[in-house]
C-alpha cells in the first residue's frame, strides 16, 4: 500500500470521527448529520480500498462510492425537515450527474507525463 493514500484515508477517518464527535456534543446526532457521517466514511473506505482493487473492478467500485457520497452528501442538504419525494428525486439525480462524470472523464495513467506530451506537441 502506498503510504500516501493510507495518510489521505487516516485522514478522512479523522474527519468522520470528528463530524461525528461534533455531532453528539452539539444536541445529539441528527438525520442530516448521520447523512455527512455517511459521506465521510464512504469517502474514506474509497480512498483506502479502491486504489488496492484490480483495474476493471476498481472503475466500477469508484463509480458506486462516487454514486453514494454524492446521494448522502446532498440528502445531508435536503433531510431537514422530513423528506419529500421531489427532494429523493433530486438526491438520486445529484448521484446519476456524479456517476455520469466519473464514466465520461476517466482516470488516465501519468498527468504530469500527459501534460507534459501537450507542451511538447506542435
């Protein structure tokens, strides 16, 4: 394992343990907090696990985490209050445009060697 994407997904924990330290000294954890707790630790367990995954199975596990932070994220924004079925619907959409990124602007090999062959190119 690189030791650089164990620091950013320690981080993260850190993160998540403190949103949810927050969270309970304030008036005890609401639905939108459990929402951002959730985005956290998804965030995190996608930063340790899926750089480890074989390639093919690591574009589909990034693609559902990515599906999934982005849902909890803005049910985070819109749980407040109750939930409608409009503000589910914009929740699902919010992920759908997520997961569309991820398919249409694909990770590639070296940027800095990419970037570099367009400096070069005449």
């Amino acid at each position: 394992m690189n030791l650089q994407k164990l620091r950013k997904a320690v981080a993260l924990v850190l993160v998540g343990i403190g949103t949810f330290v927050a969270s309970i000294l304030t008036d005890g954890i609401t639905a939108e907090e459990w929402a951002m707790v959730a985005a956290v630790g998804l965030s995190s367990a996608g930063v340790y696990v899926v750089p480890e995954l074989p390639l093919g199975v690591a574009s589909v596990a990034k693609t559902i985490l990515t599906f999934l932070v982005t849902g909890s994220t803005t049910l985070a924004l819109v749980v407040g209050g109750g939930l409608t079925g409009a503000e589910l619907l914009e929740v699902v959409l919010a992920a759908c445009a997520a997961i569309g990124l991820v398919a249409a602007v694909p990770n590639v090999g070296d940027h800095k060697a990419l970037a570099g062959s367009y400096l070069r190119a005449e």
